[in-house]
C-alpha cells in the first residue's frame, strides 16, 4: 500500500529526475565517447625524452579501454607522438607576508599523427590544461599530496583531450 510519505518521496524523486534530465545534465561515463577512426584501430606511441611515463600510461590506458585501440610496437603503424609535454608550477597569489599562498598549475602537450610512412593524418593538437590550489604553509605534505593529485588529473584530461581532438578531425574529414 501507498502511505502518503511514500507518495511524496516518490513525486520528488520523479519531479528531480525530470528537471536533471530537463536541463541537460547526464552523468559522468563513457557516453561521451567520440567514434575513434577504424584506420586507427592499431596506434604506436612514441614521445621525446621528456614525455612523461605518466602521459604515455594514460594515453595507452584510453586508447585500450575507452576506444579498444591496440597500442604496438610495429613500425608499419601509424604513430600518435607526443612531440612536446611541459608542466609548470608558478606563483598565482601572495600572502600579506609576501609569501606565495596560491599556485597555478599547467600543462602543455603536442601531439600529432603520421601513418606508418610518416605522412601527418593528423597535424600537431596543442593541448593545455591548467589548475590553481591555495598553499598553506602550515600543512606542507598535504599541499603536496594535493599538488600529485592536481598532476594526476591535469594527465588524465590533456591525455583525453588529445585522443578527443584526433577522433574529432576524424569525423570532420581531415583523413
């Protein structure tokens, strides 16, 4: 049996589920998945010197789970290069002692695309990425572990930003 509490628990959530559903909004998952190009389907990635194991990790992370790319090592392949990858950390605001009390973080990535003869499909994406967190002296390791998690997810975006930007010069074409 209905009680009228039971009623009006209902009504609500049907009333919210309505208007969420009204206003645009959906869940974070992988509904927003851009098709990856079938001529794509098997990737190298190759980066300089420099990029880092943590941007290489993501993008053959993504490209195996969200678009079920195989990462390769043939030299026939096309290539995904990550020809430029650079993080700063610099002062973003001062405490009234003149002492940094808030940091802008940001990262850069170039990536392009060559098919196994080194023709460029897809020319290089500048991709960035930046974040700000307030610095309390007075709790240096969590600052710092704050600051590793700001990392970890600024990787995580440019990485799926990137693999967004191919799949979309795809779609318009540009192939």
């Amino acid at each position: 049996m209905w009680s009228p509490s039971r009623i009006s628990s209902f009504v609500a959530i049907t009333t919210v589920a309505v208007v969420l559903s009204a206003c645009g909004f959906h869940l974070r998952g992988a509904g927003d998945v851009v098709p990856w190009p079938k001529s794509l389907d098997s990737l190298r990635l190759e980066g300089t010197s420099k990029t880092s194991d943590a941007l290489k990790y993501e993008l053959t992370r993504l490209l195996q789970e969200r678009y079920g790319v195989a990462v390769t090592s043939d030299p026939k392949a096309p290539v995904l290069r990550i020809s430029k990858e650079h993080f700063t950390r610099s002062s973003l605001a001062l405490s009234i002692s003149g002492k940094t009390s808030e940091y802008r973080l940001q990262l850069e990535a170039v990536a392009t695309v060559n098919d196994g003869a080194g023709k460029t499909l897809v020319p290089g994406t500048v991709v960035q990425v930046q974040r700000s967190f307030l610095y309390e002296r007075k709790e240096v390791l969590a600052m710092e572990a704050e600051e590793q998690r700001l990392r970890a997810a600024m990787v995580h975006e440019v990485a799926l930003r990137i693999l967004r930007r191919i799949a979309a010069r795809y779609a318009r074409g540009t192939s």
